[in-house]
C-alpha cells in the first residue's frame, strides 16, 4: 500500500541548509506526519543552524535549544509539563547521530527506560557534519572523516543503534528515509499514533559536502542505502516484533551505493576491507530477514 505524503508544509522555505541537505527534507517530512501541535527540541548539530538564527526561524513549531547531551531529558521535561497543563503536544527530540550514537545516548537510554512519552528522531548523516566533518560512532567503516582521513580510514563498524533501542523494548522504533517519502510517513504515523510511550526514528539523511558527492545525487544514494540492505527499512514494536517494510528487488551490489560518494575512496581502494564490508551487510541483512520472519511466524502462532 501507497501512503499519502500530506500537502500541509510546517517548514518554511529558505532554510540555512545546505544544498542537498538530507536532515532538512526529513524534517519537512516528519512534521507533515506530526502537525503544528508540536514541540522541537533541537541539541547541538547542523539543525541548530539550519532553522535559522533568531529572531527568524524555519519550523513553524516552538524550538527549544539545548546543550549536545541533552535531547531526550529536555524532551522528557516539555512533556512532563504540558502533560501538567492537560494538553497532547508532540513532543519531538531531534538529533543528529552524534546527539543520539554518542553524547546524548546515556539521556537517551535513560528516557527508553523509563518509557517516556516522547518522539526522539536520530537524522543521521554518520559524522558530526556541523562542525566539519569529524568521525562519530555512526560512521560506517572504511569511511573517511576528517578526523578518519583516506590513509588512516574508519577502522570500526557503525554502531547498531535500532538494536540498542529495541534492547530497551520500547513500544516503537523504526527505520526510515526521505528518499522513501511514503514509507517514512506511514512510520512518522505510527510513531505519532503510539501514545503513552518512548517512539524512536532512525532517519539515513545524505550530507552532500560530508559524503563527498554532489547534491542532485542525495536521493540516490539513499535509496542505494536501502537496495543495497546497508540500510534497511524496518520497525521493531516492543524491542521484538520486527518488520521489514521496503523490500529490495533487486538487492544491488554495495559497491552501487559506495561509488557514489568520496567518502568511501579508502574503502573501495582495500580489496579486504570491502570483502569485509559485503560480508558484513550480507550477514546482518540475513539475521534481519530472520527475525522478520520470525515476528510473522509468532504473528500467525497467536
Ligand atoms: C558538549 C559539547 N561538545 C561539543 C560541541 C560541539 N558540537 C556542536 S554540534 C557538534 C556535532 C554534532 O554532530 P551530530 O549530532 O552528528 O549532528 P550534525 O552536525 O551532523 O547534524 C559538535 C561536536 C558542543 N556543542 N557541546
Ligand atoms: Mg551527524
């Protein structure tokens, strides 16, 4: 099933984005799903910037800054006090992989735990791109960084971030991408629907300048993501039931996804460590095809 992308627009054009800017076109997305009932709450990363420096700002939603650290608990604290007033508001964490991965993961597993009721988005460009380009623990391996450069690349594997949040058996968490506008609404939905609880969105958004390609090709190499199951599009309902929701046909070689961007020149210049990368993708993707398939044999056991 197709599902609509609404029409209603709660960003405003003109952003401090850049050209290509895979968080900019999720944000827009997301709050289409979310409405103007909404509040942001937006740590340290390039979003910081692009809604714009005050008094002028892009989202038609209250924004509340706040320091790298600290999405999830101010996120936890706006809820707390509009659940105080009687009012339903969204309340929207929104982080780059830096603010979720890293820094702000220990207030981000705390409000798993506890199960708040709030909607933490991940946009993740696999680097901390605003303040040019430093490696972070989202960023895949063999990547270069400014801080990985091409003769020392990114030695380690990108940090299964869904699995961790699945682990504290949230009621919902999802992975998504723009360039699937219709999958990523259907999930923002959902999200929104599944009140009372902690809702995680993993979003893959393209950096044109940090992955080192040209802006026309941000699409791309997001659905390139997905085809070539290096990012595959799932939900997980209570840390078990798992679904795969964008099937690729036909699964691409990783190397399609790959020469698209600068980025990965190390990579596909070491034969060994591409074979470990194929490896990699190709075994993750066979152990998430078996839990989807598990959830539907337990599904149709009840
Ligand atoms: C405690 C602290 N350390 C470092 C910084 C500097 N800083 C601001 S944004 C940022 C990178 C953010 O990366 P990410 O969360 O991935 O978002 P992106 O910029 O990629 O959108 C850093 C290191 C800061 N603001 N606070
Ligand atoms: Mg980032």
């Amino acid at each position: 099933m197709r599902w609509a992308v609404p029409e209603a627009e709660f960003m405003d054009p003109g952003t401090l984005g850049c050209q290509g800017c895979g968080g900019a076109l999720s944000m827009r997305m997301v709050l289409k799903e979310v409405g103007d009932d909404a509040v942001a709450v937006l740590p340290a990363c390039c979003w910081s910037i692009i809604d714009g420096p005050w008094p002028v700002h892009a989202l038609n939603i209250p924004v509340l800054h706040t320091a790298f650290e600290t999405a999830a608990v101010v996120a936890t604290g706006i809820k707390a006090a509009k659940q105080v007033q009687g009012k339903d508001t969204t309340v929207l964490a929104w982080a780059g992989d830096g603010g979720t991965f890293d820094i702000g993961l220990q207030a981000l597993s705390g409000a798993a735990e506890r199960n708040e009721d709030i909607l933490f988005v991940c946009y993740d460009n696999e680097a901390y791109m605003n303040t040019g380009i430093q490696r972070s623990s989202a960023t895949p391996v063999g990547t270069w960084t400014t801080t990985t450069p091409n003769e020392r690349p990114e030695p380690r594997p990108k940090k299964d971030i869904m699995g961790i949040m699945a682990a504290h058996r949230i009621p919902y968490a999802a992975t998504a991408t723009a360039a699937y506008p219709d999958d990523l609404a259907r999930k923002v939905q959902t999200a929104v629907e599944t009140k009372g609880g902690m809702r995680f969105l993993h979003l893959l958004s393209a950096c044109p300048p940090g992955w080192k390609m040209p802006a026309d090709q941000a699409i791309e190499a997001m659905r390139r993501a997905v085809n070539s199951t290096i990012f595959p599009l799932y939900e997980v309902r209570d840390g078990r039931d798992t679904n795969i929701t964008q099937w690729p046909n036909p699964v691409i070689p990783v190397e399609e996804y790959f020469e698209l961007q600068g980025r990965f020149k190390p990579l596909l210049a070491d034969e060994q460590m591409l074979d470990y990368v194929r490896t990699d993708v190709a075994d993750r993707w066979h152990d998430l095809v078996g839990r989807h398939e598990r959830s539907r044999t337990v599904a149709a056991g009840r």
